[in-house]
C-alpha cells in the first residue's frame, strides 16, 4: 500500500484517520470529492475534513467501509451498530451516500 | 473448415467480443477493475489522535505490518512498537497475526522510540465522549 492509496478522514474533534481510498469510495460523496476533477481541494492532499462528524461516528464510518469491502468479497458477518449511535450515524450516512 | 463450422466460430467470436465490452464498461462506471476488492482483515493502528486502518492478512508477521506503516509515516521499522491493546502484549516481529490472536478489527497501538532510545508509552487519545452535548447545550437538534 503506497501513502498515494490512502486518504485522511479528519473528524470534527480534529481525529485523523487514514484509510485505503477503495475503502473511502463505497461513500458516494468521498468517491465524488476524490475523483471529480479539478476543483475539489481535497484531492490533491488526500484529506478530507469532516467538521459536522463527530470522532466516535467517523470511526463507526471508516469501518464501515471495510466491513462492506468485506462483505461484498463474501463474507457473512454482522456489522454491529451501538444503539446511542444510531441517530448520528444516520445523519452521517445520509450525508455521505453511505 | 466447412463454412458453417466457419460462421459458427465467428459467431462465438462475435458474442466473446460483446461480453468483454460489456463487462468493461460496467467496470469502468463502477470506479476501475477492482470495485470488488478482496481484503481478509484490518487492523486499526493508533497513536495519539491518528488511527491508521490497514488492511492485512492472518498470515502477515508484525514485521510485514510495521514495513506497511513505515510507506505512511516515514518512520523506521526498528523504531516502531507495536502493542495489542486488548491484552498489552508487545507485539513480536517475527511472529505472525494469527500466531499472537491479532483478529479483524483489533486496535493495536504504535510506539515510537524516543530520542533516549526508549520507547514511548502508549498514547491514544479519545475523543471526548460529550461533544454533542457540549456543541447543542439545549440538547435539540
């Protein structure tokens, strides 16, 4: 894994985050921010800075993401969720094409 | 050939051809080759406020794990600890994630050896949980 496969999620709280880009894009609106062209800044440092999520929920997120690379290549397990983060991790999801 | 085996054979050509265009376009629309991407586990790795996800394999030792986080953070592989949070056990090199019950998920935390050549002590701050509260002091939304 090279430093350019990765991108840094920043939480509210200012928490970083490093993950695999391929696990990044199942959000459609990480995947839009790193991908389109030119304009976003977030791109070209392969940050991204997340001021409405809070630290605990993006890391709910992050693995996420990498319970779903999971379970697409097939394997069967639960993703499991704490109910108190439910309502905030709905927010974020929405907000994330999740 | 006799032209019927003939236009057999192109027949079956033809219809390879339009599979594979198919197939890659889908490929492309969904972001490259790979959108499905094998991965056996990962571990989350952390040091102060920085979690480094990395994907690995059971099979992997920790000295393949601390080569990974060196391409991240430019930091030696000998200058680097790593210590299973769970049970805080140092994490042998030369021993495999399997071998030292390392399994998908597990929060493993880096050290960095200090300036004095000892290591540093393990350093993960946590978020503070009342930050919602803190922000919406009313509590509505």
């Amino acid at each position: 894994m090279r430093k350019e496969d990765t991108v840094k999620l920043i939480s509210a709280e200012g928490f970083e985050f490093v993950i695999d880009k391929r696990a990044a894009m199942v959000s459609q609106t990480i995947r839009n921010m790193l991908t389109s062209p030119g304009s976003f800044a977030e791109r070209e440092h392969g940050e991204v800075t997340f001021p409405e999520i809070s630290t605990t929920i993006l890391e709910k997120i992050c693995q996420y993401f990498y319970w779903s690379l999971q379970f697409a290549s097939g394997k069967d397990t639960e993703f499991p969720i704490e109910p108190e983060l439910t309502l905030e991790l709905m927010m974020a999801a929405n907000y994330l094409h999740t | 050939m006799s032209s019927k085996t003939w236009d057999l054979f192109l027949l079956i050509h033809r219809f390879h051809l339009l599979m594979w265009k198919t197939l890659a376009k889908r490929s492309i629309r969904s972001g490259g080759l790979y959108r499905i991407v094998y991965m056996a586990m990962y571990i989350r790795v952390k040091r102060s406020k920085t979690t480094y996800f990395l994907q690995c394999d059971p099979t992997e030792t920790i000295l393949d794990v601390k080569q990974k986080l060196h391409t991240l953070i430019d930091q030696p592989i000998n200058d680097q600890r790593l210590i299973l949070v769970g049970t805080g056990e140092i994490l042998d090199d030369s021993k495999t994630l399997a071998d030292q019950k390392v399994e998908n998920d597990a929060v493993v935390a880096l050290t960095l050896r200090k300036d004095d050549n000892e290591f540093e002590d393990v350093n993960i701050v946590r978020p503070n949980d009342d930050f919602y509260q803190s922000r919406d002091p009313d509590g509505s939304w």
